[in-house]
C-alpha cells in the first residue's frame, strides 16, 4: 500500500478542451440530426402495414399501445425511443397471437413542422396454419367437435383458447362433471409454416346426478327445497347448465347472499353428488314512514318483515297504518317455489 503508483501510460488521445468544445446533442436513431434529444417534444403515431389484418389486431394493438397512450403529450426522445420499441414487441406479439410468425416490425422518426411523427412498418408475414390437430381422450365425437379448431385453419391463439372453454363447457353439458383439459402443446415448424397441436383431455368418467349434500347448520332451508328448485332429479344425466341454473335460482329467493354448488363423487357407483354451501342473507327489515297531506291529514306507517319465519321461503310481514283518515292492520305471508319451482302463494288478513 505505501508503493507509489505508476505512472498511467500514454493513451495516445490528447484530453478535450471543455471551453472550446462544441456541446454535441444525442439524436434518435432514424430521426434527422436537428432533432435534438434534450427537452420534451410532442409526438405523432403512424401504423403502416396492418389494413389487411383483422380489426382484432387493430384494436389490440391500439388498446395496449404505450405510443397511442402518450401521443400528443411531451416526451423526450429516450422516451419515444422506448415506447417505440416496446410497442414494436407489442406488435410482434399480437401477429403471433393471429398465426403471424415471421413478421417484422420496423420504427422510424422523423420531424416535420416541429413535430415527432414515430412510424411503425409493419409486414405480416405469411399466415401459419394447423396441418394437423390431434385430441386424444374425447368420449363422443360430437364433443370433439365443439373444440372447433381444424386442419388447415390459421394458429389463432384466440381460437385455441376459446375451443379449450368450448370443450371444456361441452364435457360438462353432456355428463362429465370431473373432466379436465390439459393445455393443448403447439409445434411451429419455421421452414414449411405448418403447426401441429396436440390436446389430452380426461372425461373422468360419465355420471348421473345422485344427492343433493348439504350442511343445516345456518341455512335458511334444507337440501329437500334446494331439490324442489332444481331443474334436474337424481338419475338423470349430469348437465353443469342446471347446476349452473340452481344457483341463480337460489340467489333469487333472496335468503341467500353466496352459494357453491361443487360436484362430488357420489355414494352410488356411477353418480356424482352436489354438494351445496350456503351463506345465508339478512332475513329482517324494519320500515317506516310519517307524513301530513291536505286530503288526509297526519299518517303513520310502520312494518316488520321477517323473510323465512315459516320455512321454508315463507315471508311474512305486519303492517300497520295510524292517520287522521286512515286506521289498519294487516298481516302477509308469502311462500316462495311453494311445493314446485316458481310457484309462489299468498296471503293476507288486513283490517
């Protein structure tokens, strides 16, 4: 440590003078020199190249486009030069997501009238297509068809991902309620254009519907109601649609505020059992009302409702009316999907 140090060798390039040095102004790459890279400047966006390409693209791209979304406000050039290339990613993407593989994006600027105008030249590229689609594990041939995606049909991403819930909904429909899709495996072959997908699906099996399970701790109603509601009876083929049409139903009685309805192995070989989770709704409400009118005078209205005092769905409601031309008193019940579904009955005693 007390060695001096020693002396640096000569570089051979003679130290700048800062007093007679020209200040040298960074420039974006494309753009002409007079466009200097310090201070904000306002900016334009061109998109060349994508007329033929689905609205789909367009609207993508004009959605997610960082370029779009500060267009017309200030930014320096290391700015623009940034989104211009983050938006040329973007571009890449959503081409590859409509079957474009080889296609390139390229971005200029220039200046005209005191103004950035960024472009970006967009060629597509030929379209890549399936040349073969392969499903394996598919119980019936008309659910197969539901995935939609065929031989020769362009590698959308949108269109895979859609044929994977249309399967998937399909399987559920036509009585698989445990059936899984695996993410479908895409090889792209650059030199011939050609992708093959390859989609395994397990159907877990064909059931019919068995029990309804559910706890009676805190529900407003038993399983027996939540049967009367349901469109389906046991034995008949498993159908998500119904189950899927019990839970808006049990929503509607307005006793309820969450429900899950989950398929289960059932106890009988062959069947599945739903088993139905409930988070009851506040049953109680309190109104009233005071008011004067000319024609009649001072008036008091007050009720009390309690939702399912008589279980099950049965509201009932007392009512009373105090005024200078008016007295009453009266009392209502009504029972929700009274004995079948939607079939409701009322009654009332006022005096």
């Amino acid at each position: 440590p007390e060695s001096p140090m020693a002396p640096l060798p000569d570089l051979g390039v003679e130290w700048p003078d800062l007093d007679k040095a020209d200040p040298i102004a960074p420039t974006l790459e494309g753009a002409p020199a007079e466009v200097e890279a310090s201070g904000d400047q306002r900016y334009d966006v061109v998109v060349t190249g994508i007329d033929t390409l689905s609205a789909a693209v367009r609207s993508r791209f004009n959605d997610l486009s960082v370029l779009k979304d500060g267009a017309g406000k200030p930014a320096n050039v290391a700015q623009i030069d940034r989104r211009a290339r983050d938006d040329a990613e973007l571009m890449n993407l959503i081409l590859r997501d409509e079957g474009y593989y080889d296609a390139n994006i390229e971005t200029d600027v220039t200046a005209t009238d005191g103004r950035l105008v960024v472009t970006l030249e967009v060629e597509p590229g030929p379209i890549y297509k399936f040349g073969n689609v392969a499903i394996a594990g598919v119980p019936k041939p008309d659910v197969e068809a539901a995935f939609g995606v065929k031989n020769d049909d362009p590698v959308n991403a949108d269109a895979v991902i859609g044929g994977e819930l249309a399967l998937a909904e399909k399987l559920g429909r036509e009585g698989y309620p445990f059936a899984k899709v695996a993410e479908p495996e895409i090889v792209i072959d650059h030199d011939t254009r050609v992708a093959t997908l390859d989609l395994k699906v397990d159907s877990g099996g064909e059931r019919r519907i068995g029990a309804i399970r559910m706890p009676g701790d805190g529900a407003p109603f038993g399983a027996k109601h939540v049967g009367v509601i349901a469109r389906f009876r046991p034995g008949e083929l498993y159908d998500q649609a119904m189950i899927d049409d019990l839970r808006r139903a049990l929503i509607a009685t307005g006793l309820i505020s969450t429900v899950k309805l989950e398929p289960v192995e059932g106890s009988a070989s062959g069947t599945v059992d739903i088993a139905t989770t409930i988070e009851p709704a506040p049953m109680r409400t309190i109104a009233g009302e005071a008011g004067y009118g000319t024609g009649e005078g001072f008036r008091v209205e007050a009720s009390w409702q309690h939702r399912n005092l008589i279980r099950p769905e049965g509201a009932v409601t007392f009512r009373g009316i105090a005024g200078t031309r008016e007295q009453s008193l009266g009392a209502l019940l009504r029972m929700g999907n009274f004995r079948r579904r939607d079939q409701v009955l009322n009654a009332s005693v006022i005096a």
